[in-house]
C-alpha cells in the first residue's frame, strides 16, 4: 500500500469515527462518512466494505493505543501502589484524549449484542496479560496483610468507573464551574486524576 492509500484511509477512519462519535453506530451511514472524508462512497468501500469494518478497525486501534499505553507500565518492576497509581492514570488519560468514547460504548456497544461481543473478544487478549500481572502483584499484597481482600475484577471495576464518571460528568461540570477555558480545564482534570489515584489507594487500605 503506498502513501497515497494510506493518507487516504486514515481520512476515512477519522471520519467515520467522528460520525460514530456524533451520531451513534445505529445512525451512523457510510454516505455521511464518505461526504465527511470528501471521498467517493466507492471509494470508501475500496477501502472498507462494511459499515462494521470500519467500526472494527477504529475500535482495535484505541484497543491497541490502550494495551501499550498499559504495557509500559509493567517493562518495570515496581511497587504495588506505584503500579496501581500508573494504571489509574494511563486510563484517565486514555480516557481523557477520547472523551467521547466512554459514551458511544455506554450508548451503542452496550446495547448492540453482536457489536459488544466483538469488542470483548477484541479487547481481551490485549488486556488479559496485564491483568493477571496486576492481580499476581495484588495478591501478593493482600498475604502480606498490606492492602485489604479484593478482587482484581472489583478493582478495576473501581478505577474505571470513578475515570469515566469523570468525562461523563464532564459537560456539566464545564457550565457548573466555569471549565470552558483551557487552563481551567487542564488544571480540573489533573487535580481530579491526582484525587482518583488517592481514592483509589485510600480504598485498598487495610
């Protein structure tokens, strides 16, 4: 594939995400993405000849961004807490540059059987290597009487619900407390990823 192809199926990918993003996966068309990239709606199905292909394609690419994201945070070793701040913090980023894609799974891939089924299997392998990392570190501290019993399920179930509350949240908070600006807004989230990190810890306290 040369650079032409490339540069042209990049433009594709980005529209159809930000149509997916705007509209939902149901009401997405790929008229509307083609339109968008300001390519031929052939020409998009040279590239992708489905709807769902397109989809797939975004959504590995975010899987994969995230499992490197996480990757990095275990090429060390490190102690428990140090780990565990690292992984509240990379999905707090992670979520922080796709602020719109905690409520496009909320609203579209929760609801599609088939759409959630695959993101699960597409999803699992990049991720499960490091949970078990984390769940042997996490283990090892509760024998040590040095964390509270919990499962690895319950805590990241933890971390990820109190980062995406956060974005969801986000709308509102910028009209409630003046966010609109940049410094505003960069200042909010990083004192609200340092009290998401504490939280965090706090909770796994004997």
């Amino acid at each position: 594939m040369n650079n032409n192809e490339l540069s042209t199926e990049q433009i594709i990918l980005e529209a159809a995400e930000a149509e997916f993003l705007e509209k939902g996966y149901g009401n997405t068309k790929t008229v509307a993405i083609a339109r968008r990239a300001g390519v031929s709606h052939s020409m998009l199905h040279y590239y992708f000849r489905t709807k769902e292909q397109l989809f797939q394609k975004i959504f590995k690419e975010k899987v994969q961004i995230l499992a490197q994201m996480f990757g990095g945070i275990f090429e060390k070793d490190r102690p428990f807490t140090e780990t565990v701040r690292l992984v509240v913090e990379t999905q707090f980023n992670f979520v922080a540059q796709n602020p719109q894609l905690p409520p496009f799974i909320f609203n579209e891939i929760l609801s599609n059987e088939e759409n959630r089924k695959w993101s699960i299997e597409a999803l699992f392998p990049q991720i499960f290597p490091h949970l078990c990392t984390i769940e042997k570190l996490l283990n090892d501290e509760i024998a040590k009487g040095a964390v509270r019993p919990i499962t690895i399920r319950d805590l990241i179930l933890n971390a990820i619900s109190i980062n995406v509350v956060t974005f969801l949240a986000l709308p509102v908070l910028k009209d409630t407390f003046n966010l609109d600006g940049h410094e505003a807004l960069t200042h909010f989230l990083n004192e609200r990823r340092e009290s998401n990190v504490q939280f965090i810890l706090n909770a796994l306290k004997p």
